[in-house]
C-alpha cells in the first residue's frame, strides 16, 4: 500500500503588473528536465513550507519575494511511485535581478494564460488560474490579454449509476463534481468565452452552467456532443476553432477528438495523456487546423487524484498532455 504523503516540497508564483499594466508572473526553465515550471523544492528538516518556498526562489534564481495567497495545492506521485504533495504561494517580488544556478538557467516572466500552457507539467497548470481567479476577486486586477481557445471539457463527476433509478442522462453531479464546476468558472479568467456548448447529459450541462452564467451566456444543448455521434460531434470542435468556444461531453467523445487531432493535425501527445472528469483540453490552432493541445486538470479534480493515490495499490502518475 501507498503511505501518506511523507514528503512535502512549496513553490512560489511570483507576480508583477507588467506591459499596459497587465499581470506576469515567474516560471522558471529547469537544465536537468529541461522544462518549464513554477520555482519549487523540498523543505529541510524543521523547516515550514512558506520558508521554504521563500529560499527555493532566491536559491534557484536570486529573486527575493513576499508572500500573499495560498494557491491550490498539489499531490501527485513521482516517476519512482513516491507520493508528494506541493504547496504553492502567490508573490510579489522584493528584487528582481535574476541569477542562473545549477538547477535553473533561465527564467520568462509570462502572461497568465500563456505561462498556464508554456508549463510542461499540467498538473502546475491549474496555479496561474487560481491566481488570475484571486487577483480579479480580491483586487479587481484583470488577467491581461485573453486566448481565444477551444475548451474541451469532460462532464464532472455524477452519482453513480447504481445510486441513480432514473434515467443515466438525468444524474445529478456529486459535492465533488459541484465543486469543480465552480472551478471551471474561472476559466474565463484567462481565455475569451462567447460560447458555451454541452452534450444533453445533466452532468455535462451542470458542470458549465457556473460558467456560461459567469459570462452572461445559455448553456446551448446539442445532441451531435454524444457518444453515439463522434463524427458529428468532430464537426462541431472543428467549426468552433479560433471562436472562444465552451463544449462540453464525454469521455469516449474526447478521445475520439484527441485521435482525430494526431492522426490529420500531427499533434503530438505524451503517452498515457488521461481525461479526468471536469478537467479541460485546450485546443489552439490557425484557421486551418488545430495546432496544439493542453491538458489542464482543475484544481478540485487535482485534489480528487491524490485521494485515490494515496489508497491505490499500485502507483499511477498524474496525465500529461503537450506543452
């Protein structure tokens, strides 16, 4: 059996108001993995996890900060099966003349929404959307320039079948599941939504209906979303393209966009890339084809792994999706 998580690491987001008064925040290029990622490291003995996430930062980059918010912590098992969890604070920088060391070479102060999708792991992508969701809450500071994506959402998590005596489209989202469809709200804190697209299932239209009222929108309902019809339903992701389009709907329907997407558009995915219930594949392409996909797992959905992991027998990672 899998212990409790035994080992902690804490990360810092640093933020600052940058070009036309927009927010930027720090991630950090690693030399080992050769990835991008938010500056984080294991506490010493004795040491908390704010203090911690205080020297990785200056350590790694030479950039002193002060913390605000807490931001959506993760738990996640390593390559080697280890369980960990990872505590994240939003930061504002004290100095900010970086210096490279042995773990990190470089550093980009990015956008919110293109630092979310220029981190490799996906698991680190729901933090910027966190911070983008308290900036605008607690001081009104927009998320700067909007992608305008296809957001491919899979329906949150549902009674059970076995629980429900009614019809299996009618099932009502779980605690769980409601928590995550407020989550997705703040998606349109990063990326232009004008529409909003659901299968007819109650779980899919429920787990958008936080957003499309966020965004003064109706949830539109269509049955070419199901799995009976995922021919029908490519015919809807790819006239959505470059619109700023919602849809949401199975897993099974997913997938089937995902293979679509490698086997005509050549977008390459990791292998054992999942579709966890409410997390978001964002689509962006030209007006010719889909270029790339991002797997974004919100936070709730993130917190719903670790559960699992933490009973599960045998180790399983979080899904990784292109970068």
């Amino acid at each position: 059996m899998i212990a409790s998580f035994p080992r902690v690491s804490a990360g810092v987001l640093p933020w600052r108001l940058g070009c036309d008064d927009n927010p930027e925040v720090l991630l950090v290029h690693r030399r080992k993995q050769q990835d991008w990622a938010i500056a984080k490291g294991n506490t010493q003995p004795g040491e908390s996890a704010r203090a911690c996430a205080v020297r990785e930062l200056r350590e790694e980059t030479g950039i002193s900060c002060q913390l605000s918010w807490a931001l959506p912590s993760l738990h996640y098992l390593t390559r080697s099966g280890e369980a960990k969890t990872a505590h994240f604070w939003a930061a504002t920088p004290t100095s900010h003349t970086f210096r490279s060391d042995s773990e990190v070479d470089a550093v980009r102060w990015l956008g919110l929404a293109e630092a979310a999708l220029t981190l490799t792991k996906p698991r680190e992508r729901a933090v910027p959307l966190a911070l983008a969701a308290r900036l605008h809450s607690e001081l009104g500071v927009p998320s700067g320039p909007r992608l305008r994506p296809v957001l491919l959402v899979r329906g949150a998590s549902a009674t059970p079948r076995e629980r429900w005596a009614h019809h299996d489209a009618t099932r009502p989202l779980t605690a769980e599941g409601e928590r995550v469809a407020r989550s997705l709200a703040g998606l349109a804190s990063l990326f232009e939504v004008d529409r909003v697209l659901s299968a007819p299932s109650r779980r899919c239209v429920d787990a958008v209906v936080p957003l499309a009222e966020r965004q003064s929108l109706s949830v539109e309902v269509s049955p070419r979303l199901t799995d009976d019809s995922p021919l029908e339903a490519l015919d809807v992701i790819e006239r959505a393209r470059g619109t700023g389009s919602v849809v949401c709907t199975h897993e099974d329907v997913i997938s089937a966009v995902l293979r679509h997407l490698m086997d005509r558009d050549r977008i390459r995915l990791h292998p054992g890339v999942g579709s966890r219930r409410g997390s978001v594949w964002v689509l962006t392409g030209d007006e010719h084809r889909y270029t790339a996909a991002h797997y974004l797992p919100m936070p709730e959905s993130v917190a719903a792994v670790a559960r699992q992991a933490t009973t599960s027998v045998r180790p399983t990672r979080s899904s990784w999706g292109a970068a």
